[in-house]
C-alpha cells in the first residue's frame, strides 16, 4: 500500500489546484453577460441552419480510417522504445504488423476510401 502513496498524494494536490482555480475563477472572475457572449460560436463562423445538416458519408469514412491507422501507428512507438531488447521476435511480429496494416490500408485504397470526390 506505501507504493500508492505518492500516487494518492499527487493526485489530491492535482484536484486541490483544479478545485483552487475554478472557486478562484467563480470568486473574482467577470461576470458581465450580453447577447453577443450568449450567441452559439464555433470555430470562427456564426452557426446557420440547423445542427441536423446531412454529412456524406466519405466525411466519416476518411475520418474513421484516419482514427484507425493514427491508432495503429501509436503501437509502433513502445516497440520502438524496447526493440533491442524485443530481438529478431520483436521485429518480426512488427513486421507482420505492418503487413496487415498495409494490406488494410491497400484494400481502402482500391475501394476508392480514400478518394475525395
């Protein structure tokens, strides 16, 4: 249990400082309020139509291979930190890997996934 204890500790002074800056924040910030603060803002354009608009499905497509393969990519960085350490084992499931990843990423291509039309 002794192990935890700079775990335990870091984390109450981490929600000691969270708790101290939002009651800092509710005591002595602004709170003057206009229409203008109130009105909806996303990235820079003032909204128009309505939040249910239709979106192609190549939006959604690309962005899910791109969440895939980023997600993939990520593994590749601790077998990079212990590869010595992994011997011939390490690279070649690495490489196997990365086979499928290519494949995968192939077949995407061919279907034309990544085409923006």
């Amino acid at each position: 249990m002794s192990d935890y204890i700079p775990v335990i500790v870091t984390l109450s002074i981490g929600a000691l400082i969270v708790g101290v800056m939002t009651s800092l924040n509710r005591i002595i910030g602004p709170r003057a309020t206009n229409p203008v603060k109130e009105e909806v803002f996303e990235c820079g354009n003032p909204s128009t139509g309505t939040a249910w608009a239709r979106w192609s499905i190549k939006f959604y497509l690309v962005a899910i291979l791109f969440i895939v393969f980023d997600v993939e990519v990520v593994f590749m960085y601790p077998w990079a930190v212990i590869y010595r350490e992994l011997g011939i084992f390490g690279f070649v499931e690495m490489m196997i890997f990365i086979v499928i990843l290519a494949v995968g990423y192939m077949y995407a291509w061919r279907k034309g996934a990544l085409q923006w039309r």
